[in-house]
C-alpha cells in the first residue's frame, strides 16, 4: 500500500460569485468569499445566495469555499452571526474564518472553523492552544520565517495556512490601532483607513531628520511564486493569495500563475499532490508583473532583510521598463531594447523630488514615448509600465477552461444502447436508449470513429474523455440519438459530482468540529487579545485567563498600546540597527515620525527586532 500523499490548496480571493468562479476556473482549489456582513471588507459583500451558488460551482471539481467573518463582534451582533453561519452551513460552505473568539462559544452547526491570521498567529503557544480548542487550521501570521512554520508544523498536527501573494499589512495582524485611534475606522472591524500608506517625517534620537515626507510604513507587494516547495517542505498546505478588493483580471492572472508554479514542484515531488480536480486552459500566458503590483518583497521568509517597503510611492508601480535617456518638449526615449508600452498604456515614474506620478501614452515610434503629459519626465527617471493595455484586453477575452477527465463505453444490453461514464473519484452514471439494433455495413475502424467522434464532443461540460470505448458491432445509429446519450450521461455525472462532494465535506466537518476546552498560555489578556462582546469573555474565562481588558473598540486602554507593532524597523532600514552597525554604540531609544498634523513616538524592541508605534499627544 503506497503513502497517503499531502494534498496541497491553491487559495484565491472572490471578490464576488464571477470572481469565484473565475478563480476555480484559473486552477484554485479554494475560494475565501465574504458574506453580506463581518466579512472585513465592507465593499466585497456577497448574499447567502451567491455564495451558495459559488460552492456548487467549486464543488464539481472538489474545489471549496470558505466564508470570511473575520472580524470583530459586539454584542448586539452576535445573534445575527449565529444565524448567519447557519444559512452559510444550509448552502455546503465548507469552513468559516473568524477573527473573534466569541463565536466558538456560540451553538452552531458542525461547520468547519479556520482561524484567521487576525488572531495573530505568530508563535508555537498560541497556534496550539487554536487547536486544542477545535480550531481545523490556522492562518499563519505573515512576518514568520521558513524555520519558525517548520517549529510550529512540529508542534501541531493542524492545518497550517500561509499567504504567498499581494498585498502585506506593515502592523502584526490583528494588532493594529492606528486607524481606529486617527479616524474612528477600525481595521479589526474591516474599516483600515490605511494610514500605513500615508507620508510620515522620520527623526533620530537627536531630532536629526532621517527621511521627509516618504511611505516609510508602506511595503513592498509579497510574492512567494518561486517558494511554494519551501514552504510545503515545512509543513504549509493552503497557499493564499491576498486581494478580496481586486477585480477579475488580477484574479484570473495571480491564480494562473501559481496553478503553473503548485503544478510544477508536485510534478517532482510526487509525495503531494492537488487538493481538487481538472486539466486548466487558461486561455492567456500569466505574468505577475503586469498586474497591480508595488514591487516586490519574500519579506521575512528567510528572515529580516532590506529592501521591504516603498518610500517613494505607495501605488501601483508595475513593470520597470527602463531609465529615461533623453527629454523632448512632447516626448522621451528609454534607454535600452526591453518591452516598450504601446498607445493607451498607463506610465508611472518618480518625480524629482521622488514622488510617483503618471500618465497615458498618446503614441509610440521606436524608442520615442509620447504622452499626454511631460510634467515632472526628468533624464534617469525610472519608468513603469502600470496600466498594460493588451494584456488587460487578453484577460478579459480569454475564456478560461477547467476540465475532469473521466472515461465512457458504450454498450448494449437486451433492446437497449447504454452510455456508461466515470470519474477518477469512482463516481459511475448510465443512461441507456431503445434501439433495433440495426446492423451496419461499415467496417469496425469507421463505425468506432463514427461513434467516438460523436460521444467525445463533450463541448462547454466541465467534462474531457481521457478514454471512450465502444464495445459494440457495428450498427445503425443516429449522431442525434449519440448526442443525447452523451448530453444525458453527463449532466447526470455533473449533479451526481456535486451532491457527492458536498455531503463528504459536509460528513467532515461533522467529524472535525469538536469543541474542546484547553487552557489560554497566559493567565492576563490585554486590549490587543481583541475582546469586544460577552462571549469571547466567556470563551477566555473558561480557558484559565484571569484578567481580560476590553478591547480598544470597546472602551479598552488605547492610551497606553501602541498603534502597531511591527517588525518592519526603521533603525534597521536607514542603517541605525545596533546589531547590524558596529558604529552605533548607543541604546536604541526612541525616534519619532510626524504626519501633518500628528506626532509619533516610535520605541525599538531588539531582542525581539520589533518596532512599536505611539501617538504622541
């Protein structure tokens, strides 16, 4: 009996039902969609409904669907929520990622429950204390390196989940205040104001001016596509792409992409394999570069390095095309011979004073880039390509196609022609037909390509033959009564599919969600353990914690927390980190950032290389 191989997910965002679908299209093995409410972006909220409908879809392939209500609770919400889960549970959702710990204290169907990386998931302690209390997998927390996944995957059996792709948020996830304390809008409620990507001043402990008015918190754009067997070699099994915000074409070319890359390390490493079914045609050649992109970062993966964050600009930057050569009063030459943008292309550079602005190209002759605007196009600029055109108008013309391979025969029994099909997963459908059973003239080799040409047109069914035989003589037969058989057999196989893998996963969440009391690591909770309704107090209490501060959304101690912790330091990015820099002999005290209106006491934690974010008053 050979070993049970490690199944590997490719997880994409669904910003909504077409999006979804798209992305199972794409080769996704999952989907994390948001529900009407709780989902922690208010502006990717799909009905009950929809998200039904995406399950059904994802289904057929043995894909799954996961629903995000991944954000804080209060109590008057806490009923709607329950009964939420209920109506997301009626329509096969396959888990649930949640935020608040409250909702393991609620009477809920046996649905499978994900701990999102907002439960800030960073060490050993806490991911096993999630699945002690029941929890299938956990959502690992972005900063963590190669070494610390593998220490975790030693420590605990769960199911570990890691983001590979877009966008990074600078705070500790779940830690971050800074919205909340500036504009009222709280992240661990879905509402970031985003103010990591706002200008800030930065100042030594001197006063000295470090960097003015730069994206100092703003990173880089995360892109594992080249780690995916690193990560699985240290125990990750779900690789999530970011993005619940961004349209279908971005959707459509990150999944491709990383279907491509999952494929080939499982080609070699034959020990994995797929967490879902079917042969994709993507119908355009991927290319992460030319999609909505802020440069690139493995960010912590091998641990601290440089180069993680954008002070220059905190948008788009796209494809780097060249370095600006010579300046005219309507156009400019980039050195070089690589790609050149065509007519319509969006361009973005770096000003003098290394601000990003744009433009659109009214025309290319050669090297010579005529836009609708000169402004700030200086010699030495860096140009980007951020808004490509024809590879958007691929996007949306292509047709992605995923397909199941399964076999067919045909056969006859007394009166009757039967077309039997089946699936890789053991699934079997016949349908038959009366028939005279005519014999025909034809030789064997014409009647059986006669009849495979008809049965194997399996046209737009998620369906393709790997093998048809047909184990008749020759006779007479109609390419209508052939068609029918075919359309028949296969609508049945479709349903049959999607019935069948629904009530497994239903069969495992059965067995999976068991409710278990183990004890919390610490005996105190501060405001950053994110209580802010009756029910998560009860689920702490009943795990050993003694002391349980409310949460900074409910009148929890703001004064005295940061506004975010995080380990993108600015000590060590501009040179001043005393472990790295043998001249900095002094302790590393407090530096200070300033906006236009606020001031920012930032203090530097270096057993830890964390950095700590305070509002100064």
């Amino acid at each position: 009996m050979g070993l049970t191989k490690r199944r590997l997910e490719l997880l994409a965002p669904a910003r909504d039902l077409q999006t979804g679908i798209s992305a199972i299209d794409c080769g996704a093995d999952a989907v994390y969609i948001g529900p009407e409410r709780f989902g922690a972006r208010a502006a990717a909220g799909n009905s009950v409904e929809d998200i039904g409908k995406l399950c059904q879809y994802a289904h057929l392939y043995g894909a799954k669907v996961y629903a995000t209500i991944n954000t804080l609770l209060y109590d008057n919400e806490l009923e709607t929520v329950r009964s939420l889960i209920y109506r997301l549970y009626e329509v096969h959702i396959d888990a649930i990622i949640i935020q608040d710990a409250g909702i393991l204290e609620m009477e809920l169907p046996p649905v499978t429950i994900h701990a999102s990386t907002q439960f800030h998931n960073y060490s050993v302690e806490k991911v096993r204390f999630l699945a002690d209390n029941g929890i299938s997998r956990v959502v690992l927390a972005r900063e963590l390196s190669l070494e610390q996944i593998q220490k975790i995957h030693e420590a605990t059996p769960v199911e570990l989940e890691c983001f590979i792709h877009g966008a990074l948020c600078v705070s500790l996830s779940g830690q971050c205040y800074m919205s909340y304390a500036l504009t009222g809008r709280s992240a661990n409620r879905g509402e970031c104001a985003q103010s990591c990507r706002s200008y800030y001043s930065l100042f030594d402990e001197n006063g000295a001016m470090v960097a003015k008015s730069k994206h100092i918190l703003s990173l880089h754009d995360l892109n594992l596509s080249h780690r995916l067997g690193d990560l699985a070699q240290v125990g990750v099994t779900s690789f999530k792409i970011e993005g619940r915000m961004k349209d279908v074409n971005y959707v459509r070319n990150t999944v491709t992409a990383y279907h491509k890359e999952l494929n080939a390390f499982i080609s070699e490493n034959p020990q994995y394999c797929r967490a879902s079914e079917g042969v994709v045609d993507p119908g355009f050649d991927s290319d992460l570069q030319r999609s909505f992109n802020r440069g690139f970062t493995s960010y912590f993966i091998d641990g601290r390095q440089h180069d993680i964050f954008t002070p220059d600009s905190s948008r788009s930057l796209g494809e780097y095309l060249g370095l600006v050569r010579t300046v005219s009063h309507n156009h400019f030459t980039i050195e070089g011979e690589g790609a050149m943008p065509v007519n319509g292309d969006g361009i973005s550079f770096l000003t003098v004073g290394n601000r990003q602005s744009g433009t659109r190209i009214n025309r290319v002759e050669g090297r010579r880039i005529y836009p609708l605007s000169m402004t700030g196009i200086e010699p030495g600029a860096k140009v980007f390509r951020n808004a490509d055109r024809l590879f958007q108008k691929q996007l949306e013309s292509a047709k992605p196609k995923r397909r199941i391979n399964i076999t067919g025969s045909l056969s006859r029994s007394d009166e009757k022609l039967i077309f039997n099909v089946n699936d890789s997963l053991g699934n079997s459908c016949s349908v038959s037909r009366d028939s005279q059973f005519i014999a025909s003239s034809q030789s064997s080799e014409d009647f059986e390509r006669f009849v495979l040409g008809q049965l194997s047109k399996s046209g737009d069914t998620p369906f393709m033959f790997s093998h048809l035989e047909v184990l008749i003589d020759p006779m007479v037969l109609k390419s209508a009564d052939l068609n029918q058989l075919r359309r028949e057999a296969l609508s049945e196989l479709e349903q049959l599919r999607i019935k069948v893998l629904s009530e497994q996963n239903v069969n495992k969440n059965n067995a999976a969600n068991s409710r278990t009391i183990a004890d919390y690591p610490s005996s105190v909770l501060d405001a950053r353990g994110n209580v802010t309704n009756e029910l998560a107090k009860q689920f702490y209490l009943k795990r050993g914690v003694e002391i349980i501060e409310k949460g900074v959304e409910v009148g929890g101690a703001s004064d005295t927390l940061p506004l975010m912790t995080t380990r993108h330091c600015l000590r060590f990015e501009y040179g001043a980190c005393p472990k790295e820099n043998k001249k900095v002999t002094i302790p590393p005290r407090s530096w200070h950032m300033t906006d236009q209106i606020n001031k920012y006491r930032l203090e530097f934690y270096c057993r830890d290389c964390m950095m700590a974010i305070y509002k100064t008053e």
